[in-house]
C-alpha cells in the first residue's frame, strides 16, 4: 500500500513519519523509498521514544519514530 500511494503521488518530496513497532519492519520501507525514489535523495531520521509502563513488558523500553524522506525521481 504504501508503495502505491509513492507511486500515485503527484508531490516532489516524500515524507513518511513510522513507528517501529509498526506492521512494516525499517527494513521493508527503506527498500520502497529506494525503489521508488530517487534513492540519492533518501533520508531518516531516527527518534527515540519511551514506551508506556504498560505496554513495557518484555519488550525493549524504547519505540522509534522513523522520519523517512525522498524525492520522485
């Protein structure tokens, strides 16, 4: 899906904010923007951010938001 809406897309600069503890792996997106985009314009910016004390469980205490950004070639 989110291959398509970069392809469909009419705008010259992508940016995708993504959480990593969404249903794609970092990986996975990384690969769509390269694909797609111009893959020399491809960026990320990693945030770093706590995880609720109720989600914690035996998951790692840290969530990232990914900032990914390309242009249409």
């Amino acid at each position: 899906m989110i291959k398509k809406i970069l392809v469909l897309s009419k705008s010259k600069h992508i940016i995708l904010s993504y959480s990593s503890d969404g249903l794609l792996k970092y990986d996975q997106i990384e690969d769509i923007f390269k694909t797609v985009l111009d893959k020399d314009t491809f960026s990320v910016e990693k945030i770093p951010y706590r995880r609720f004390k109720r989600t914690s469980g035996n998951e790692e205490n840290t969530l990232y938001e990914y900032l990914f950004y390309g242009q249409k070639k």
